[in-house]
C-alpha cells in the first residue's frame, strides 16, 4: 500500500510539473508570434524603404557628397532587412518546432522544448533588437540624405531619445518583471 502511495504521488507531481511546462511553453510561443509580427511589420518597412524611395539626384555635387550617405543608408536598410528576416524566421521555427517537439517526442520532450525554446528566446530578441537599433539608423541617414541639415539634425537628436527611452525602458522593465533566481 506504502509503495502504490508513493508511486501515485510520484506520477501527480510528474503531471503537476508537465502543466507547469505546458504553460511556459505556451508563454514562449505567444511571444514568438507576437514578436515575429513586429519583425514583419518592420521588415516591411525597411523594405519599402529600399524600393519605394527615389534616390536619383540631378545636382552632381550633390551627388558626390552624398554618395557615402546613401550608400550607407541602403546598406543599414539591408542590414535592417536581413535581421528582421532572421527574427521572422527563429520566431517561426520556435512557434512551429517548439510546440512540435513537445507533443510528438519521446518522454522527456516537454522540458527539453521548453529548455530550448527559452535559450533560443534570447537569439530571437537579439536579432529583433539589433534589426531595431539599424532600423532606427537607416531613418537618420535616410533624413539627412533627403532632407536639409537642420531637419536631420532634429530628427537625429529624436531618434537618439526615443532609442535611449526604449532602452532604458526595456531594462528597466527587464529588471522589475524578471523572476528573483530562487524562481529560475
């Protein structure tokens, strides 16, 4: 009796810690849709920021003392691109494999999906983030290639807050919201 007991309460806590794992792998899921449409949407834009635009410039000393700009501009718009495209992609492979991998492999899948989906997690926000920070670096170069000096300068001088204010909100956000290491 002493053994049935003691085989029952070892099978209700391997149940306990499956449903404490489904939800973690259901979390990690949402954020990878979630954050593989931002990296669409963004992805879009740089995008569109490639085909859509007219670059040509008539005035030739222009043309030579903007060449650098532009050229960077483009690049920092294909950067932007490329990142944003292999957050897409991780976000993808995370949602569809993670997910994949819990339901239809051996015992012990669900802690090895979840153990994966969460290290894999931080690659995803990092290329997210960088695709983001480039992102934000084609929209300077692109105002001053287009525009005068002194709308590129002011446009600059706003780019470079609101990238601190998402960063130090980010952190900060980061740092309240994350478990104590007791948790982990």
């Amino acid at each position: 009796m002493l053994l049935a007991d003691k085989h029952n309460l070892q099978q209700e806590l391997k149940l306990n810690l499956l449903h404490i794992e489904e939800k973690e792998l259901n979390y990690y899921t949402q954020n990878c849709y979630t954050v593989g449409t931002q990296a669409a949407l963004l992805a879009g834009f740089a995008f569109a920021g490639l085909v859509e635009v007219d670059d040509t410039l008539s005035d030739e000393s222009r043309l030579s003392a903007h060449l650098a700009m532009q050229m960077g501009w483009s690049v920092s718009c294909v950067v932007a691109l490329c990142l944003e495209i292999m957050a897409l992609v991780k976000a993808m492979q995370l949602s569809i494999m993670g997910p994949g991998l819990a339901l239809r492999g051996p015992e012990g899948s669900m802690t090895r999906a979840v153990l994966i989906m969460r290290s894999e997690w931080l690659v995803l926000q990092r290329y997210f983030y960088m695709g983001l920070v480039v992102f934000h670096i084609a929209t300077c170069l692109y105002v001053w290639n287009h525009w005068r000096e002194e709308v590129g300068a002011f446009v600059t001088v706003v780019i470079a807050f609101a990238s601190a204010w998402i960063a130090s909100s980010a952190m900060a956000s980061a740092s309240t919201l994350s478990p104590s290491p007791a948790f982990s």
